[in-house]
C-alpha cells in the first residue's frame, strides 16, 4: 500500500485552498473549442488541486504562433471558450489558473497584424527582423496589458495567473544580462532589469486585488554563458515575493536548444526532477510556496520531494497528459494503475508537426471528444487478440473494461513484443516502465495465454466474433552481397544479445533505431560506427530527440558515425561504403548491427481473417510505426467493438 501523507495535504494560500499539492503545469492543445474544455477538465476530474491554461499571450500585436491557435487576452471572442475552461476546472474541485506570456523579441512579424517583435534593446535578428527597443511609453503599455490580461482572465472565472517570467520571454529577457544591454533605469544592475517584471507584478495586483492568486514562473537557471544563474534569481525573487503568492522553478531558454532537455526533460538524457534543486534554492529563501517542475511523474518521487522539504507543491505536466487521473489513483491505492508518462515528447512533438496534440501512452489525451458518439457494447462480444505487444496489450485492456470477453495468445513465454529490448537498455528506463504497467495490467485483467500460436484449430475452437491480429513487424535486411552472413544481426537482437557481441561494430542505418542501438553498444565499450545513406542522423520530423541524440553521440568517444554513404557490400570482417561522388572505403568490423526498418507480419496470419465474422489488424502488422500509433490503434479499434 502506498501512502503520500504530504502529497496530500492540503494547501490554504489566503482565501483559496488547493486540496492537494499537485498542479497540473501550464500546457494547452491548439485546438480554441470544446475538446480544450474536455482536456483541462480532464485534469481536474482526476484529482489535480490546480489545472493551468499555457502560454496565452496578452497583446494580439506580437504573437508567435496564428491567432487560431492561441487564446490571445485582449480579444473579447475568446472569452467563451476561456469562462468555459475555467468553469469546467473549478467544477471538479481545482483551482483554474491560467499563464500570462509576452514571446518579447521572438515574437513573428509576418502574423497578421504583429508589429514589429519588440525588446530591451534593438537588433536585426538573423531572420532579417528589426527588434524594436523598448522605450519608457511602451514598457508602461506592456505592463498595462500584463494588469488588463490579468484582469480579462480573472473575470473569465480563472481564480488565478501565471506570470510566465521564465524560459528566455520578455521578462526574462529584461531580467537576464545575456539579452538586456541597456544603459538606462531598466538595464545594468539587478535592480534595474528587475524593474520591468516588478512593475508588472505590482499593476497585476493593483487591477485584480489581494485575493486573485499570482503565481510567478523563471528560470532558476538558463543554463548559457551570461545568463541568469540560480543566485541572481534568489535575489530577484526576494525583490518581488512581497507581490506574488506563489513562484514556479524550471530551468532554460526555450530558443536555445542545448536547453530544451531541462525544460521538457527527455527520457534517455535527462534525470526524473532534474530541475528539483533550483527549486530548493529558492525554498531556502522565501517564505511564500515553492512549486518544482521537471520530469517529475512518480508519485512516490513527489512524495519524497516534499518530505525533504526540497518543494511545496509539484508540478505535472506530461504526466497529467499521460495520465489525468494520476492523483485520483494515487490517493486512492491504485498505484499500479496509473499510466506511465515515459517523456518521449510526442505531446510537444505532434504540436511542432501537425498543430495536433497527441500522447504516445493515452490515445485519448487531446482526444477526449471522440469518445462522445461511442457507447459501451449492449452484447459483450468474445475477442481474441493474437500478440502481446504494446498494440495488442493495449486492445485487449480496453476490449476488457468495455465488459467484453478477451483472450490473448502470444506465441513467445512473455508479453512486450519489441518494449521488451527496454530490459537491456538502461536509456530506455521509462519505456520499460510503460512495458511493465502494460503488462502488470493485461495479467490482471485478461486471460493471458502465453507460448500459445494462433492456429486455424485454435481459432476454430474458441471461435472468437472478433479476432484482432497485432503480431507486429520483423526486421527488414536489406539486398546487399552478404547480408546473410552470420556476423549480421537486428537492432532488436542486438539488444537481446548486447554481451556476447564485442569489439568492432558497425550499424548500418542512422535513423532513431539506428542511432539508439549504436549509442548504446558503445557505452557498453564497444567500437561503433553508424553509416547512414542520407546526409544527416535521426528523424527530421522529431527534432528534439534527435538533436539530444545526436549530442550525446558527439560526447561518445568510441561511438562515429558517417552519413552520405551506402554499404554496398558486407565481407568477412568488415563492410564496403560508397559516397555519392563514388568513393569506395571499407569498414573493419566484427558485427554488423542491422537497422534499416521494419515489415508486417500480418501474412502470417491472413489465412484465418476468413474463420472469423470480424478480423481486424493492428499496430505494426498494418504498418510498422511508432507506440504513439500502436497505442491509439489498439485502443480505439477496442473501443469500436460492438
């Protein structure tokens, strides 16, 4: 039985009283309608004491993103949707707060009606665009609109604000001596840069009063040469806590990218809480609370925090995505029933891409409104799901709560499929998280049936209404002269076999697979080389986990890498490459480590769709993807069983 007596406790702050100490962080989806009511509600029905709107801008004049995909807060049509949200957070029982934002210098000029970005000094940027310094009437204008934003907010119903000081904006940018050069009252010493965000603090509490909450976020440390460190943001901190109720500490700059990984702390390079200790800092020296934002996904992490005294309250926020009813299941024993966020960033990642939020663990997280037109069965039907990975587990959960009857055949003696090589890699601590919780879950729920192959006799004699077929994807090895030798093994087997290979090692292929696998067999000390036909490593499409990829091989030493080139040829100790101008070089090599993709495995079980009224493939066996895909597939085809 887990207990969290601190995770628990109640929190009074002046007249509001948070029922525990979990917030949700400040993030939002793109989509300005009813599925944001869903998705923050979400959250405050599982049990969060305080739900936060993200970034919102508080001019329409310099916005970073199109206006359709923000709530902007001096446009009075997006104050529907706002009272809204707010009402939905507060009608479960949380606090409804909102954060307050100015991109400052970053904001994008081409938007229609932006003027020029604005800053504590004027520069062409290198995209060509005149930053406008910022003269006394249009500080006193900003810090208007940060009171009249605050303002617009607190009469949508929100009980509170961020003032979002933090991660390289306009207030950072005016705190931070890397970005304010000025030679004036607001530049040069801390006090001066301080001035900007005090004033604006101060009008906030003017226009909205004692009892409106305002809770401040910054970097505790921006992690650059000549930024802000964790000292100076005590001092300023002390500056202004006579203002604010609350202070919020992350860690970064959000447009300098060797950052990122501790403002959204990624699950191979980054540690759980990473941002903890600034947080502690801070708590050392104020008295008003402390929230500790950072990776931090584990209750009983949390727990711990608070019982060192290290925070006040904690802040989730892909967590809560991953789960929104973390804290309900939490305090009410249902430990090994939360889903595990394991910090892949597809949630940041989808909203780069498609504008779309996504989450790799909980299909219905950003899609809470495809759940309205599907009713739970009125005839339980009998499911067989044939394959144990992340898909099929994940149907056969769901088919199971919606009260059908399931069976799960997995050929092999353990469930996983390819989660499993998450067991060898110790970067993949998270993902064997979710492979434990989605196993631990299956076990209990459904009638597991292991070193069990679906045959046409077994298929005849169980005689299911819906077979659903997730039995995944092989390795693909390409048709290159010595593909077949026995010095070639998969990525996967890789994995499984990472101690009985040594010495010289060559990968061939450099995309996500590739570079992991690589990365991994030379912290085990081997000698590795990636080769890779296009011109760069990774996945254009997902940059974050490329470029913190990429940036831990350039730390490797044992590990290189060569890209613009194509193996041609595989010989008995090594591999022959060829650049795109024709030159030829081989490759000395012990083992070559093959990870060039994945194909179906779906002919393997075609000849039985026809035994069944409804045969339904899934996951991988369709087309080889991510978990994201694997998870959401599995979950709604289950979902849609009637």
């Amino acid at each position: 039985m887990h207990d969290f007596p601190n995770l628990f406790r109640p929190l009074k702050i002046k007249n509001t009283t948070f029922r525990n100490r979990i917030f949700s962080a400040p993030n939002r989806t793109r989509y300005k309608n009813d599925i944001d009511i869903l998705y923050f509600e979400a959250k405050a029905r599982g049990g969060a004491a305080q739900v936060t709107v993200g970034e919102s801008p508080i001019s329409s004049k310099y916005l970073r993103k199109q206006k359709e995909f923000l709530y902007v807060l001096d446009d009075p049509l997006d104050m529907p949707v706002l009272s809204e949200i707010a009402m939905s957070i507060k009608s479960y029982g949380a606090v409804a707060s909102i954060q307050l934002n100015h991109n400052g210098l970053y904001s994008v000029y081409h938007y229609k009606n932006n003027q020029n970005p604005i800053g504590p000094i004027g520069f062409i940027r290198k995209d060509g665009i005149e930053v406008k310094a910022m003269d006394e009437e249009m500080i006193e204008d900003i810090v208007e609109s940060f009171a009249n934003a605050a303002l617009f907010v607190k009469t949508a119903g929100f009980d509170m604000c961020q003032v979002h000081g933090g991660h390289g904006w306009l207030l950072a940018q005016f705190l931070s001596k890397l970005t304010n050069k000025r030679t004036d009252k607001y530049g040069g010493s801390l006090e001066n840069r301080a001035r900007f965000p005090l004033a604006v603090v101060k009008r906030i509490r003017e226009k909205c009063g004692p009892e409106f909450l305002i809770e401040y976020r910054i970097s505790g440390d921006e992690l650059v040469p000549g930024g802000m460190g964790i000292e100076e943001v005590v001092e300023f901190l002390k500056m202004i806590e006579s203002e604010i109720d609350l202070v919020n500490v992350s860690a970064g700059i959000h447009e300098t990218p060797e950052t990122l990984h501790r403002m959204f702390p990624h699950t191979s390079f980054t540690e759980h809480g990473c941002n903890v200790y600034l947080a502690e800092a801070v708590k050392k020296a104020l008295n008003i609370p402390v929230i500790a934002v950072g990776g931090i996904s584990d209750p009983e992490h949390a727990e711990q925090i608070l019982l060192d005294g290290k925070a006040d309250v904690i802040g989730m926020g892909r967590a809560l995505i991953a789960d929104p009813e973390l804290p309900r299941k939490a305090r009410s024993g249902r430990y090994s029933e939360i889903i595990p966020c394991i910090r892949c960033n597809n949630c940041l990642t989808g909203k780069s891409i498609n504008d779309n939020l996504s989450c790799t663990v909980n299909p219905q997280s950003g899609k809470e409104f495809r759940s309205w037109h599907i009713s739970l069965p009125r005839t339980p039907r009998k499911v067989l799901v044939v394959g144990g990975g992340p898909a099929g587990m994940k149907a056969a959960i769901t088919a199971t709560e919606c009260g059908h009857d399931v069976i799960l055949v997995e050929k092999s003696d353990s469930l996983g499929g390819l989660l499993k090589i998450s067991d060898y890699d110790p970067l993949k601590s998270d993902m064997k998280a979710l492979k434990d919780y989605l196993v631990n879950r299956t076990l209990s729920l459904v009638d597991v049936r292991l070193n069990t192959e679906a045959t046409a006799e077994l298929v005849k004699k169980l005689a299911p209404d819906y077979l659903i077929a997730a039995v995944g994807s092989s390795p693909i090895y390409p048709d290159i002269p010595g593909i077949t030798r026995e010095s070639v093994i998969s990525a996967i087997d890789a994995y499984y076999n990472a101690k009985k290979i040594g010495g010289k090692i060559v990968v061939i292929g450099g995309g996500l697979v590739g570079c992991e696998i690589g990365l991994y067999l030379a912290e085990l000390g081997n000698a590795v080389t990636i080769v890779e036909m296009r011109g760069a490593l990774g996945d254009p499409l997902d940059v974050r986990h490329t470029s913190l990829l990429i940036a831990r091989i350039d730390k490797t030493p044992t590990l290189n890498y060569k890209t613009g080139v194509k193996c041609n040829e595989i010989t008995s100790s090594g591999i022959k490459v060829i650049s795109e101008d024709g030159k030829e070089q081989f490759i000395e090599a012990d083992t070559i480590v093959c990870a060039v993709g994945m194909k179906s495995n779906l002919d393997k079980l075609e000849p039985l769709g026809d035994m069944v009224p409804n045969f339904i493939p899934i996951g991988d066996c369709i087309k080889p993807q991510k978990i994201l895909q694997a998870m959401q597939n599995g979950y709604y085809v289950a979902l849609n069983i009637q």
